[in-house]
C-alpha cells in the first residue's frame, strides 16, 4: 500500500463508478473521459493494492472484501460537500456563481427574462443553468437550487412552494374539434407523446386513463413538444400560462402541478445562493 495521502479525485471517480457501474457513465457524471477515469480507477488500485472493481454481466461490480469502501467513501463525498457548502456561505451576498437546476421549459419558457431582472439589479451575480428534466439531488450538490414539480421529501433541504403550475390538454384552434371528449381523442386524436421518456404517459395513468394512442410525433425534447404544437402537428400537453393562441381540449382533463424551489439548508446563509433563491421565489410566485 501506497504511504503516500490518497487524493480526493480517486474517491470520487471510484464512487461513481460504482454508481453507475460503467466506466463511460461515470466519465459523463463527472464530466472527464473515459480513458481518464479508467487512469484514475487504475491509480486507485495501484495506491490501495488492492483490485475494487470486477467486470460482471451488468457491467462493473464491487470486487468481493471492498464492501466497507462504499460508507466510508461516500461519508468522505458527504464531508467534501458540506466544506464546499460552508465555503459558498462566506462570499460576498452580490457576487458568484449560483447553479440552478430547472426543467426544458422552465429554461426556456419562464426563467429568462426572471433571471434578466435578477441581473439587472444584482450584476455581481452569474447563474449557471443546469437544464434537464431529471431530478438532480440538492443533497449532492449536483445544483444549488431547484425548480420542480414535485415536492422534495429528502430532509436537510429548505423549500418554498410557489404555487401551482395547471397543465391541459391544447391544440391549434380548428385542428381538432374543442368539444371532444377525451375517450373519442384517446383513440382517434392526433398526439405529440414522447420518443423514451414516460412522464406524460405516467401523468395519464395516474390519473386513471389510458395515455393517447394516435401519437403523430414523439420526441423527449420538451421545447420541441411546444413548438410542434404551437405549429399544429398535433394536440400536446402544455402548461396553461404558455397556452396563448392554443385552444383548450377536453376541459375536465386538467393536471395540477406545485411548484418549488429547493435549496439545501447549508446554504440559506450563503449570500450569493440566498439571493437567487429569495428572486426565483418571489418572482415564480
């Protein structure tokens, strides 16, 4: 065994690793290439002497004694965020870089001219926008603010509900006959669905119908899903503040959504961070 300290980087990669069970995986998580993890992976082994990961039919697996690595690893990922969080809390109020994490529409629809007033009044300040309708977990510092539609459940997260965000179903007026029931549109309907993702799927259930079946065009691209419905290629799911010019369908089919912002509660001190999280509040309400 190397005497030699351990370096932080080698940790990190070693937990994504096994977190995603693939070499490739990991270096998108952590933003590094392949051939560079598998370095890291490799300087990590030769420091421990010991192998950490074996190839299985699911992809790479914790070799057989290192089981006590995950804890202690991620109890070290735990520590290195919450020094980086304190670190965040002594800047400047009107100066940084906040990371906010937000959905394709709410990137493109909503948050620009929220984030112009925000800097306009405190230039100082520079918004990184991570832009994904995955859910990015506060906890891990994979953002510093959320925008979701679900309420976080995790603890340690502060978070402000800013309203509800309604959600129909529209088409371009003419397109499709406005008073049709959703059972004659579920089967006959033209409908821009998804291509992978099942979320609108899932909404449909949820509430105990069957998702459409005519779907005319499928993409996983929220802003593509708008502008093919605003260009009448189809009926779509569409937030009811963003429906002008569209013409409501099946009026009883309605989705009510909250939204929040989410923080992690290191950071309601954090100057820079607070900032933006007070604006977004105010501004989405």
């Amino acid at each position: 065994m190397n005497p030699s300290p351990l370096s932080w980087d080698l940790i990190a990669t070693y937990l994504a690793v096994r977190d995603t069970h693939s070499l490739s995986a990991a270096a998108r998580h952590l933003h590094l290439s392949q051939p560079t993890v598998r370095r890291q992976i490799e300087a990590l082994e030769a420091h421990l002497g010991v192998t950490v990961f074996t190839r299985s039919a699911t992809g790479l697996a914790p070799a057989p004694g290192t089981d006590g690595l995950l804890a202690l690893g991620t109890e070290m990922q735990a520590l290195s965020d919450a020094f980086a969080r304190r670190a965040k809390g002594a800047q400047v109020p009107d100066q940084g870089r906040v990371r906010v994490s937000c959905s394709e529409v709410f990137a493109t629809e909503i948050l620009p001219p929220i984030i112009a007033t925000l800097r306009a009044t405190h230039p100082g300040l520079i918004v990184e926008l991570s832009v994904t309708n995955r859910t990015e977990d506060i906890l891990q510092r994979a953002a510093d603010i959320a925008i979701r539609l679900i309420q976080p459940q995790q603890d340690a997260l502060v978070a402000q509900k800013v309203g509800t965000t309604m959600v129909g179903l529209y088409a371009l007026p003419g397109l499709v006959d406005p008073a049709i029931d959703y059972a004659t549109f579920q089967q006959h309907g033209p409908f821009i669905g998804e291509d992978r993702d099942t979320m609108i799927a899932n909404g449909f259930r949820a509430k105990g119908l069957t998702p459409p079946a005519n779907i005319v065009f499928r993409t996983d691209s929220q802003p593509a899903q708008l502008a093919a419905l605003r260009a009448g290629v189809g009926a779509g799911i569409c937030q009811d503040r963003l429906a002008k010019g569209l013409a409501r369908l099946c009026p009883d089919l309605g989705f009510a959504l909250d939204t929040w912002v989410i923080m992690h509660e290191d950071l309601r001190h954090a100057g820079p961070v607070r900032r933006v999280f007070d604006h977004l509040v105010a501004a989405l309400r």
